[in-house]
C-alpha cells in the first residue's frame, strides 16, 4: 500500500472513487493541528491583504499599475522558489522550528513594509516576506497530512479551508484597514503573525517522529514522476488564471466605482468566502461520486468560461463582480482537488511532494500579475481575463493529456491493491 493508501482503512475505498466511505469529521483534530491551521489561516491573508490597497498604494506612491502589481511578483517569485527547498530544511532542522522561522520573518518583512517610503521597498520586503511564507506553507501542509485525524482528505480539506478562509479574512482586514492608511494592513498582518508565532509555540510540543533528511534535489526529481509533473504543469497554468481574477481585479473595478479600500475588501472577502464553502463542502462531495481527475475535466473549462466572461462584463460592475464570486466557488472545488490528487500521485514524503508542487505553482502565479496589468494596457481592460481563460484551458488540456499518469492519483492504484488483497484472502 501507498503512504496514503496507509492512512485509511483498507476496507475502506480510495477518497475520489464512488463508494468511498466517508471521511471523520474535520472538526476532531488535535490541538497541535488547529495551531498550525491558524497559522496558515494567517498565512494566507498575507496573499489576499495588499489587494484592496493596491490602487491606494499606486496613488500614494507615484506608482504605475504594474509596479504595484510587483508586490505580488516579489512575494510570488520567492515563494516558489524557495519551496523547493523547504522540504530539505525540515528534515533537518524539524517542522516546529521551521514554522517558527517561517512566522518570524514574516513578521519582520511585514512590519518593514508598513514602514517604507517607496514602492521599490515594499516590493523588495514582499520578497522577504515570501521566503517565509514558502518555509510556513510547505511545512504546514505536510505536518497537516501527517497529524490530523481522518485521513489524508479530511487534512486537506482542513487546509483548504484554512486557505479560503486567510484568503477572505485577508482583502477584508486589508480594506478596514487599509481605509485608515496603506499601511495599516501591514502592520495588522505583523501582530496577527505574532499571534501565530506564540500559538505555535505554546501548542505544536512535538515534532513527531525524527524525519528522515531529504536531499536538496529531491524536489526537482520529483518533478520527474510523472503524476508529480502532469499536476504540477497544470497547477502552473491553472494559478495564472486565479492570480488574475485576485490581483488584477481590483484595477479593473476601479473604473467602475468599486476602488476604495472598503469596497474591495468586500468583494474579495465574497471571493474568499466563495472558496471556503467550497473547499470544504463541494470539492468532496464530487470527490466522493467521481474521480479527481473528471473533477478536472468538469471545473476546468467552467472556470475558463467565468474568466471569459469577466472579459466580456469587464464594463459592468454588478457582472465583474459577479464572475469573482462564481470564479471563487470554482476555486475552491480546483485548489482541494489538486492537492489531493499532489499528495496521492506518488510513494514520496509529503513534504518533498508539497515542496515540489507548490514551488511550480507559485511560479506561475508570479507571471500572471503583472502580465496582467502590461496585456491591459497594450491591448484593453478585458484582455487580461481572456488570456486568463486560455491558460486555465491550457491546464486542462495537460490534464487531460496526461491523464494515464493520474491513476494513482485517483485512487486506482490502491483500488487494484486492496482488489488484488481481496483475491489472495479468498484463495487461502
């Protein structure tokens, strides 16, 4: 049996193929797994914070468009990158202190940028703060998995959940805040991971068992796996498509009457809302009737057709805003069945598997903001959202292409394991 095959009972069907048993209720964790999901609820409003201050940010600091969209390139950038790394750190150093690095450089990037003068600054403490954000994420998602009751879809759901949650929690502290001064949300993102930082310590007492150390290539090799690869390629394209709908949003609704800090943050807190009802509810509801990858198939090109059709009602307020929240409910069902499908694809550790993945995945969110803002001013406002929507197609069409390497990730390979179990039983 697989490692994730081990988690769950072997009578039980694989989570992703129809009939599977239901999974424990999220909600019966470890206190040690909630501290680390308020963490990454924390984390994750880092990503959404600066969007409604974006166009204050601009203003305030003689800033184009695109140079404020940097502020999401830096953070992106040196998130992915740095990822392929964490999982080499932690398995030397243990989950709890890298967390607690990851938490602590944070806070001091966070309070810098609160504190600068030019958006040059910023954009160059965003970096610093993506390294940290790389150190929390990846380690968090692994010591998830291995800690929660329930399994390793119950986990995931849970850091889904966690995601969603900082996504919408983190544009609508940044708009409260961010109404009193662009600087505010920084420096509310500083205390708010301070908090972290002292729940980590107080909660997380272990870090389980002594990991076996990993080498610092493993990341890049496991791309190699086949099923690692055909997920993390399409994760590439697919987070162009939602680093548009986050950061570049917020330029297109300026125009249209929705450009304070208030008014954004209330509509990307309905955004992030959208794909934690989603993340929690929806993505194993289908899981539980088909396979991961159809889910793929299906929430794919709707996807596509929502960036379309933000293209399309890019002059309309009420449809623009509109085509987030339905582009939110999507995301959400996508973000929990990627993951899934990563931490299901191969035998390797978690962590080398979540390095790896989200590495790649964030790079291609780092490419879409300010490709975004440079695509509108070349070519129009709807631009960006129909390039959007192509590549959230070209990520289907590598799903789809590589579709004989997700078996595993589908659960067949253990349903042809438990089957062949089965067999043996009866003959003997």
């Amino acid at each position: 049996m697989s490692r994730g095959a081990a988690l769950t009972p072997v009578s039980a069907a694989p989570a992703g193929l129809p009939g599977a048993a239901p999974a424990a209720s999220i909600l019966h964790q470890p206190t040690a797994v909630w501290a680390v999901a308020f963490a990454c609820v924390i984390a994750f409003m880092g990503i959404g914070l600066v969007d409604p201050i974006l166009p204050a940010i601009a203003a305030d600091l003689a800033a184009t468009p695109t140079e404020t969209e940097m502020l999401f390139t830096s953070y992106l950038l040196v998130t992915g990158i740095a990822m392929f790394f964490t999982s080499w750190l932690s398995s030397r150093i243990g989950a709890k202190r890298t967390l607690l690095i990851g938490l602590a450089l944070i806070v001091v990037f966070a309070l810098a940028a609160g504190l600068s003068q030019d958006v040059e600054s910023i954009i160059g403490f965003r970096a610093g703060w993506g390294l940290g954000n790389a150190l929390l994420i990846s380690t968090a998602l692994a010591t998830i998995v291995g800690a929660a009751a329930g399994g390793t879809s119950s986990a995931i759901i849970l850091y889904e959940a966690a995601l969603g949650l900082g996504i919408a929690i983190g544009p609508l502290l940044g708009g409260l805040l961010g109404s009193i001064s662009w600087r505010g949300p920084f420096f509310g993102s500083a205390t708010l991971m301070a908090v972290g930082f002292i729940a980590i310590v107080v909660l997380l007492k272990t870090d389980g068992p002594k990991p076996v150390p990993t080498r610092v290539s493993a990341p890049f090799r496991a791309l190699a796996r086949p099923g690692l690869g055909v997920l993390a390629a399409a994760a590439l394209f697919y987070n162009i498509g939602f680093f548009v709908l986050l950061a570049y949003t917020p330029f297109a609704l300026v125009p249209l009457g929705l450009g304070s800090a208030v008014s954004l943050g209330l509509v990307f807190f309905g955004w992030g809302l959208s794909l934690a009802v989603t993340s929690v509810w929806l993505a194993p509801l289908l899981t539980r009737r088909m396979r991961r990858s159809r889910v793929l198939w299906l929430v794919l090109p709707l996807l596509a057709l929502d960036l379309a059709a933000a293209g399309l009602f890019v002059g309309s307020a009420v449809g623009l805003v509109g085509c987030v929240i339905v582009g939110g409910l999507l995301l959400g069902v996508l973000n929990t069945v990627l993951t899934e499908s990563v931490m299901e694809a191969t035998d390797l550790p978690r962590s080398v598997a979540s390095s790896s993945y989200s590495g790649v995945r964030f790079l291609g969110g780092a490419i879409a903001p300010p490709a975004a803002t440079v695509l509108a001013g070349q070519f129009g406002s709807a631009t960006p959202f129909y390039a959007a929507a192509a590549s959230v197609l070209v990520a289907l069409l590598v799903i789809v292409l590589g579709r004989s390497h997700l078996a595993r990730a589908d659960g067949a390979v253990e349903d042809s394991l438990e089957e062949a179990e089965a067999i043996a039983l009866g003959d003997s």
